[in-house]
C-alpha cells in the first residue's frame, strides 16, 4: 500500500510540477542521548533522539524501544514544537550495570510520510558504582548579584565526600584564604572566607573531579557557578575646590585662575568613599607636602566622603599647579572612580600676586616720581658732593620692610666706594610701604652703576608674604 501510494504522489508531481526533490527525501537521525557506546550512564537518564525532519509522532513512538536484557523499558513520550526532538523517561530508573539499546526501525515516518532512512541502533552502559558524588545544589545561586560580603559557599553533594578532597577539589577565583567545614553527614561543604569577600568582584566557584567520596571515586561532573558581591555598581565621580569666598570651583577643561597660595583643597566624592588609600592616590606637581583630612558629610539626603587637602607649606605665588586623582580611589562597593582626574590651577588670587617695582626714579616736589626708564641707562647729573638724593622706588603691593635690600656697585669707572643711604623708613606700625626713598653716596661722575632690590625666596617679601621673583636691577651713569 505504501509503495502505491508513493507512486501515485510521484506521479502528480511529474504531472503537476509543484513539489520539489527534497519532499521525497527520507529522515535520518542526527544525534542521541546518551552518546553510542557511553559508559557510567546514570539511572535516572532520559533517552534524547533528534530527527533531521519533523517527524510523524505517532508512528515513529511506536517504531522506538528502549531494552535491555530483560526485555523493552516502558516510559512516557514527549517530542518539542517542532515535531523533530523525542524524549523518552523511563517510567522508574532504569538498573546500574547494565547493557542497554537504543531502537528507532525504519517505519519511523516524517510528516510527509517518508520512512526512516534506515534502522536506529545505539547502545549505552550504566555505571556499576551507586556511591559516586554529583553536586546537587549549591549557594549562593548561579549569576546572583546583591550578596554580601559577608557571603560563604555552600555546595552540597549526593553523598559524603572526602575532607582531604576538598582543598583542591573547590576554588575560588579570584582566590580567597578561607576555610572549609563540612555537615555532620559529610554532603554539605562549607567555605568560610577568612576576611570576607570583596564588594563589586565577581567570584567563580570550580568544583572539579578531585572531589571524591568517601570510597574515593571522583566526582562525577565537574561543576562551575559564579555569583557577585554587592548590587551598586555606580562609578563615584569627584568636585574639586578650592576653599576661597566664594568657592573656586576646579575645572578638568581650562586652566583655573585666582587660586591663593595658602588655601586648603576640598574633594567631595559623590558617595562614601575607602579613604585608606586617598592620600596615596592624589599627586600634586611642581610637589609640595601635604596631608588629607577626611570626614562623612550628609546633604540633601545624600552621605557621601569628604577629602581636605591641606599644605604644610604655602604654594608658590602665581605658579601653575596640577591636581591629579586617580581612580584607584573606590567606594564602600568596591567600584573605582570614574576616571583619573586632573586639575590645572594657577595661584594668582588677590593674595597671591609677586611683588614687582613700578617705578624707579627722582622723586619730585609733588612727591611723584620721575621714572628712569626700566632696562636703560640714564645720565644723572651729580652735585659735587658725592651724594645723589631722593631717589624714590614705587612697588605694587605693601612691602615687609625687614625684607628690603638695595645695593648698589659699579659697573664701569674707578673712584669710590658707591653706597645706598638715607633709606626713608616708614613709621607706621606696623611698619609697611609701597614706596621707599633713598640716596646713593660716593658715585662718581662718568661712572656707571647697578642699583639691585633683591629678589627671590630671601628677598623682597609683600605682607601678604609673596617674594619678589628675582632681584629688580637699573644701571644708571653719572
């Protein structure tokens, strides 16, 4: 009947031209589990057949047999949507140490009603050994996120397992020191992490076939889960400022000015922060000493770390300085900072401006100076006393008077023994200027010399304590 029906649907496909070659082709099976010829199949297996096609269910469940020596198993029969994956569930477990057959005849038919390309055979064996260990659970859950640091590692097994098994059978990746203690029955292993487990690290547990059990055979099936230490995984970003009225907010794009040399810094995070390694993770460059205080600060609902960056030197007056931060720095989750900041300032606030000379020259009736010009020479008439008078020198900020040194000494001619006198201190108390008066004696016509203000870190300080760069010089003749 088969092969006329056959014949008969190759016959309206000749005629009618609208089926193609592969209606006619035959299914084939194309993978089964257990595997040909698997050894140490567990009692509790199921028998897994994948078809080429979708098949007939109905016909090709009446084709399959799965058998021992004892005769056919039976079982339940289900198939997947697609009508081409059968599984066949023993109605109990089927017995250890034996020899078992897998069958699918050619009378299998796909949904078009061809057969089976031809008879399915495939054997397996089951183990011998009742007592071999397989994980049955284990804590915490697979791809688990949230857990605390506090966290230990559970796994439990089929049946006792060896102690001596464990210390290489079970790993944590990254490594963690711990211990391990097992239930009263020998099934449950416990790790229990020395010093806890890491915020934002996600941990994976390998458990290998060193396990064994107590009659030393190995595990069956080496397992392997991971799970995560905490749920925040938010990056904390950084406001940097200087602590001025008001603030002077530090910008990473452009370079900050109005910064005072002898300000504190303030680092505000925007979360709470690990500060055992800030003060290591902030650089500061040209260097200067300094230490960070630290504080947790609630505003606005919002708790979160405060860093203060104090100098135990002042800065330099209007030198360009770099901030850095780097992302080392993590919060309470373990989650670094965002990126490694830089900041660039420069320190030329109000307070922070180097002195300079204005002016430098003959101080007039009206108590204005006539100013020499800055680096050249001018010719100066000299009375023949030796003694030229009223020189007067205009600075831009009050002076520390303790801090003024003129000098004068020759630079071209003979005679004399030049030397700076009159120096008209202030009486105000305390004592400050911005302009000094003074006189040069025994300068000799024709001779030319240099009138030099120190400068420098020894030099001319204001009295907000700012020196003077370098040494201020004017040459003059006579």
């Amino acid at each position: 009947m088969k092969r006329f029906m056959l014949l008969l649907v190759i016959s309206l496909a000749v005629i009618t031209g609208c089926y193609g070659d592969d209606m006619f082709e035959r299914p084939s099976v194309i993978s089964v589990s257990p595997e040909r010829d698997s050894t140490t199949v567990l009692p509790d297996t199921r028998i897994v057949i994948v078809f080429s096609r979708q098949m007939d269910t109905v016909k090709t469940n009446n084709e399959f047999s799965l058998s021992n020596g004892s005769g056919n198993i039976d079982g339940y029969y289900s198939w997947d949507s697609e009508g081409r994956t059968l599984t066949f569930t023993p109605k109990s477990n089927i017995s250890m140490a034996e020899k078992y057959t897998i069958r699918v005849t050619e009378g299998a038919e796909d949904s078009r009603g061809n057969d089976l390309d031809g008879e399915f055979l495939s054997t397996f064996y089951t183990g011998g050994d009742l007592g071999q260990p397989r994980v049955i659970s284990y804590t915490p859950a697979q791809d688990s996120i949230g857990n605390p640091e506090t966290s230990t590692v559970s796994v439990t097994f089929s049946e006792p397992v060896l102690m001596s098994s464990i210390y290489n059978g079970i790993t944590l990746s990254p490594a963690v020191e711990g211990t391990f203690s097992a239930s009263p029955d020998g099934t449950v292993i416990t790790f229990n992490p020395g010093y806890g487990l890491s915020y934002g690290v996600t941990y994976t547990v390998n458990i290998t076939n060193s396990v064994k059990d107590e009659a030393g055979n190995p595990l069956l099936v080496s397992t392997a889960f991971r799970f995560t230490v905490g749920d925040d995984f938010t990056k904390p970003l950084l406001t940097a400022y200087q602590n001025l009225t008001p603030e002077l907010l530090l910008d990473e794009s452009v370079i900050v000015h109005g910064a005072d040399k002898d300000g504190t810094i303030t680092l505000d995070f925007s979360e709470e922060i690990t500060t055992g390694n800030l003060e290591s993770s902030v650089s500061i460059s040209p260097s200067v000493p300094f230490y960070i205080s630290t504080s947790t600060v609630t505003a606005e609902g919002i708790t979160f770390t405060r860093g203060v960056i104090n100098f135990t030197d002042n800065l330099a007056s209007e030198e360009i300085y770099t901030l850095r931060i780097n992302s080392t720095v993590t919060d309470l989750q373990n989650n670094p900072l965002d990126h490694d900041y830089r900041f660039v300032f420069k320190t030329d606030g109000t307070g922070s401006v180097r002195p300079v000379v204005l002016a430098i020259g003959d101080i007039q009736g009206d108590n204005s100076i006539s100013g020499w010009i800055i680096g050249d020479i001018p010719v100066l008439s000299l009375d023949p006393t030796g003694l030229y008078d009223n020189i007067g020198i205009e600075f831009s900020s009050v002076i520390q008077p303790a801090t003024l040194v003129i000098k004068v000494d020759t630079v071209a001619g003979q005679g004399g023994i030049p030397s700076v006198v009159n120096i008209d201190w202030p009486s105000t108390v305390p004592p400050q200027f911005t302009r000094v008066k003074f006189g040069l004696y025994k300068v000799v016509e024709g001779n030319t010399y240099r009138v030099t203000v120190k400068g420098g870190k020894s030099g001319l300080r204001d009295t907000n304590g700012n020196y003077m760069k370098e040494d201020f010089i004017q040459l003059i003749r006579f």
